[in-house]
C-alpha cells in the first residue's frame, strides 16, 4: 500500500469544521511558540472557580521531571460536566444507553444526570468518603458507572476504575497500590449474552486484600449475590436515605481527578495519575475538535468505560462540552455483526468512534452486515488503540462510512490524557494507516534508537514528545521515580512514548507499535512481564518467557515459551490448563494464543533471556535470527524452531 494514498477532507466536512487548514496551521505554530497565551485561552472553555494566572510551569529535566498546568486555577470537573449545562440544556439527554440485549435501553437528560451524580456523591459521604480518598470502581457498562465516577470527582475523591473483564487478582493489585477503602461494584454485568459475576470477583479478591470497608453494590441484573453483612450494602437502599442535594467540591487544578492502572515493560501495572484542571481542558478541546463535534450531535465511543478512552471520550470530555453521548452495554458481534450498524440507525449516531480490532473481526464476518445499513445520520468514523492496517481502513471508509465519513485515526496513550496525534477533519487530508498530524501544544520528535534526534523531515525511529502537554499525567500513584524512569530516564529531556513511528516526506506520522516489551492485544495493553509473572506463579511452570506476534484480528496475539519443573511431563490438558490459569489470574484479554514446552530458552552468558530470538521464532521469521554467538547454549535454538507451534 503506497503512502501517497490521500484522502481530501470533503467539501461538507471543509464547510462545518470548527478549524480549517490555515486556522490548523496558525494555531499550532502559537500553541508551540507561546503555550502560556494559547491554553490560558483554551482554559476559558472552562468555568473556573478561580481562574488560574499561572499556566504552565513543567520541566522533563532529569531526574526533576516536574508537571504542572493552572496550578492555581479551582474548579470542579463534575459541575463542568453538569451544573453549568443545566441552564441551557438542562432537558438535552446527556447519555444514552444501548443495553448488551437487543431493546433494551435507557437515556437520561444533563437535569437527571445531574440529580443522579448528586445523589450518589451524597451515599459516598454517608459511607465514609472524603476529599482525596481513592474509591475503586469494578462496574459494567451502565448509566451508574459514569455517575459513580462523577460523584467522586464531585466531592473530590480519586477514582480507580478497573475494567470488568479482570480477575480477582488483578482487582486485590490495584486496590491495595492505591489504598482505597471502598469499592463500587454491580451484582452482575452483562456482555455479549453473558453474565460476569462482578460481585463475586470483589468478594475473592477482597479475601486478598485488607483494608477495605465497604462495598457498595449496584443492582443490574437482579440476580441473587452473596452480601457480607457490616461491609456490603446495596446502592438503592443507600441512596434512600440520602438527599440530592451536594454542592460541588472546589478543587485546585492539580488535586488528583484519577489513577488509572496500565501495563507497562516492567513489574505490575502502573497507576496512571491525572489532575483536574489540565485533564479536563485538554479533553474537552481534543473532542470537540478531533471530532469536529458540534452541538446536538450524537457522539459514540464504543469503548469500556475501564480504559483511558472511556473515561475521556465517553465521559469527561463529551460531558464537559454538553454533548449526548452513548454508552454501549455489549460487545459488536452479538447477537450478530450487524449490531453495532443496527444500535448507529436506532440511536441516529453522528460521530462513530471504535478500535482497529473491532473492524477487522468486522471486516472478516462479511461485508454484509454493514452493507444493509445506510447510516444516512454517520458523518465521521474514529479508530484509535492500535496501528490500523490501510485495508482495514479502506473497509472502513468504504463499508461503514460509504466513502463520505471523515476517518479520524487518534494516536494516544493512557498516559497522554487525550489524543495527541490526529487528523483535524476538514483541515488536514489523510491517508490510511497514519494518525497523520500533532494536535495542539503537541511536539513530537523522532530519535534513533541511540538517541539521536532526526531533524530531517522523513526520518525513522523511537517516538518521543519534547514538551509538555495539558492532558499529560503527572506521576506514577505512589511512586514518582518510578514515572520518573520510565518515561524520562532513556531518552534525556523527553517525554518516552513507547512506541515506534515514521515520519514521511510530508511530515505525517505512522506509528508501527510498541518497541518496549508491551503488548497490544485488541487495543488492550499488557506487559509480557505481567503473563510471565502469572505463568511461573503455576506449581509446574518453572520458566516462561513470552513474546507477541501479528494475529490477523487481534493486532498481537500471546506466544508463551514454557519450561516446566523438572520431571513435568507435558500434554496438551496441562497447556489448557495453564491457559485457564492465566485468564484466572490476570482476565481473559491474557489468554494464551500458542503455548510451547521449552526445554530451555534463548539466554546470553549473563543470563538474560534474548528476545529478539524468542519473537522471530514467534512470528516464524527464521532467516532472521541475527547473531546467535553470545548465548550461552546456541543448541536451544534449534530445539525452539523445531517445535514452534502453529496450532493452538
Ligand atoms: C488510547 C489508548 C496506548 C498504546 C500506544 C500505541 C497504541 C493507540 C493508536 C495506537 C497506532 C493509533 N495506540 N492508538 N497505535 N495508532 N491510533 O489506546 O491508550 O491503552 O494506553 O494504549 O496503544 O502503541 O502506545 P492505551
């Protein structure tokens, strides 16, 4: 596929955007030369409390590395995203529901919205909570889990939202990291035509950890879960006993707004921590502008609420800017792959907003499905999560959007707050596969592995950032060396994407993935150190090493390289077994794709495992193996090709 493949903005997209071409271009070049000025103007899309006089005061000085933005602003995120709507669109629905089975659905208004965040900041404060307390949240797909997260951030707690799809051990890591004294969960959650026992899962990982109080427990599917007396107690009977009424609390622009967990190369998941002030201005402005989205539009994010898209462009960011924004229950293959274009037409979605994975399993069930469904309301498809392949954004344009949708390919990171690097649709042509152009205040730059800055315009390498953004997370949760090493130690004065890139002739992005030892399977990040760790916790396992390689779906899939205690007889009932182990101890988005008994793995004299070896194994790319002279016992290798498995 050439690079050249440009797509024009269309004339109606030329004509409604917020930002043309110039005005892209002008306003970049400002928000680089004077960021003080630019997002001073930018926070007034705010309201503020106090309005902040001080802007940006940041430093990626090693090992300083200090970030703040407003630092002296105060203002409260859930009364941006609520009470200062009610006046003029107090009766606009703020969240519509599409639940996981097909007509069921719900909607409430910005007014309702607003009663429903109060109410429940009030059961928070009954039970305990208060400014600066971390509140964990394992819940579903439904209204009350952005209610949940607004109420914290209406009274100043810190919210911890852990997707649903982990397991109890994943759950009892971070609860007990961030030290939070309360969970909120649901009795059940409902996905694609199955229950997850989301209770259940609080209660085994609460046999893990201690320190927790309270649960409290909002009803879903009804079903009958077990309830602890002295520490669980039910939402409804709860919020009975409370009023509506919870002035919001004033924060400083740098108070913490939330921790979010998230894989990284090294040890257990990182708690991402984001801040009140520079998160919400830059979220706000990132999807009002990416997306072009203009008032009444429906805007839908397909992602769960547990992951960085979620928070900000299901919650935060539409909220903030009034929008009516969707949250979706289920998953895009149930009942069947026309799902997603069936909820679009129902709910006369304008703005469409998914991950490459999705289209490609999509794409693989036929073209049928979308093919039947006009879509006439869809004006803009977004992708975002993982490098998109051009056939599968072809497909897209195509299939989905009918070749007359705006595609927005949003490059970001959990850690970044908001998208960084993203086509302005109507202002910058695209071209399949690139995330194209930096969004505002956003300097990226491109290094040799070595380190070497490439000033050339076409250039090749590791990408980096070289100043500091509003959205940009401030610390790791407990640990600012820790923040401080990985994302500022290798590359001095820049801020560690992770991730490699192009930059072509025109000065276009093209992210080719991670370069770190990060794995991103379906959109979702995973260390291979994390399923490592959970492989060798099994009595019979006693090394593993795991790589990714490309999967037509998935993006990556999980290759685990076993070696077992000795004596252990392999079979394939131990390789299921161990598979269901890790699903058990991390969630099913860890699932092996291919386990192999290895009798040894690949190590230099020193002893450390050679990687390089592992995955070109993985990927059978055998020509490839480079220099095999260092390692301790060059006979491994042989043994690894020779047993690579191709099945399941
Ligand atoms: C938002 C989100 C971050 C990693 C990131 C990169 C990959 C995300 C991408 C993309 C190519 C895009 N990634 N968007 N790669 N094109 N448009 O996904 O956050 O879960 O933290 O993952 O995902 O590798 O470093 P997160």
């Amino acid at each position: 596929m050439s690079d050249q493949l440009l797509f024009q903005p269309s004339a109606a997209a030329v004509a409604r955007t917020h930002i043309n071409a110039a005005q892209y271009a002008e306003l970049y070049e400002r928000s680089i030369k004077d960021p003080d000025g630019f997002w001073a103007e930018q926070a007034k899309r705010l309201d503020w409390i106090s309005f902040p006089t001080k802007i940006k005061n940041t430093t990626y000085e090693y090992p300083n590395v200090s970030i703040k933005w407003y630092e002296d602003g105060v203002l409260n995120v859930s009364a941006n995203c609520l009470d200062r709507h009610l006046a003029t669109r107090g009766d606009q629905t703020a969240i519509v529901w599409e639940g996981d089975v097909p007509g069921t659905d719900d909607k409430v208004t910005y007014r309702q919205l607003h009663e429903r965040v109060c109410r429940f900041a009030n059961v928070l404060k009954a039970n305990g909570v208060k400014k600066g307390d971390r509140v964990t949240i394992y819940m579903p797909m439904v209204i009350d889990t952005a209610v949940a997260m607004l109420a914290c951030a209406r009274i100043g707690a810190v919210h911890s939202v852990i997707f649903g799809g982990f397991s109890p051990d994943s759950i009892a890591g971070r609860v007990n990291d961030c030290g939070s004294k309360i969970i909120l969960t649901a009795d059940e959650g409902r996905r694609g035509g199955k229950t997850i026992a989301l209770k259940k899962n609080v209660d085994e990982a609460l046999a893990k950890v201690e320190g927790v109080e309270r649960v409290i427990v909002v009803k879903v599917t009804g079903n009958p879960v077990n309830m602890q007396a002295g520490r669980d107690v039910w939402y409804e009977e709860e919020a009975a006993k409370v009023d509506a009424d919870c002035p919001p609390e004033p924060m400083n622009a740098e108070d913490p707004l939330f921790i979010l967990y998230t894989s990284g190369s090294t040890g257990k998941p990182k708690g991402v921590l984001h801040t009140t002030g520079g998160y919400l201005v830059y979220g706000s402005l990132t999807h009002q502008l990416s997306f072009d989205y203009q008032d009444g539009e429906v805007f839908w994010c397909t992602a769960d609420v547990g992951w960085i898209t979620g928070h900000t462009y299901i919650v935060y960011g539409p909220l903030a800017n009034g929008a009516t924004t969707l949250m979706f229950e289920g998953i895009p293959s149930y009942p069947d792959a026309s799902r997603l274009w069936q909820v679009v037409e129902k709910h006369k979605v304008n703005i469409f907003h998914t991950a490459p994975t999705a289209i490609r399993a999509l794409m693989g069930a036929g073209s049928e499905f979308a093919d039947k469904h006009d879509m006439p309301t869809l004006r803009l498809l977004g992708t975002v999560g993982e490098p998109i392949n051009p056939e599968a954004w072809l497909w897209y344009h195509k299939h989905v959007g009918k070749e007359r949708c705006e595609i927005v390919d949003a490059w970001w990171q959990t850690e970044t707050g908001g998208h960084m690097i993203a086509p302005f649709p109507g202002a910058i042509p695209t071209k399949p596969g690139s995330a194209t152009k930096p969004f505002f205040g956003v300097q990226p730059a491109v290094l040799s592995p070595e380190g070497k800055l490439q000033e050339q315009t076409k250039a090749e390498g590791v990408l980096v950032i070289k100043d500091s953004w509003p959205g940009q997370m401030r610390s790791v949760y407990g640990d600012h060396e820790r923040f401080v090493e990985t994302y500022f130690s290798q590359y001095k004065g820049y801020y560690f994407t992770g991730d490699g890139c192009r930059r072509d002739e025109d000065g276009y992005y093209w992210i080719t993935g991670r370069v770190d030892d990060v794995l991103n399977v379906s959109g979702h990040r995973l260390g291979t150190a994390e399923v490592e760790s959970a492989l060798v916790a099994h009595p019979k396992v006693s090394e593993a090493a795991v790589v990714g390689f490309p999967h037509d779906i998935k993006g990556q899939g999980i290759y685990c390289y076993v070696t077992l205690m000795a004596g252990e007889p392999s079979s394939d009932d131990l390789r299921a077994e161990l598979r269901n182990w890790v699903r058990k101890e991390i969630g099913p988005i860890a699932s092996p794709d291919f386990i192999q008994w290895a009798p040894g793995l690949p190590k230099t004299r020193s002893g450390k495992i050679m990687r390089r070896i592992l995955r070109k194994v993985a990927e059978n790319d055998f020509g490839a193996l480079g220099d095999t002279s260092t390692l301790a016992d060059p006979a491994v290798v042989d043994d690894l090709i020779a047993n690579r498995q191709n099945k399941p």
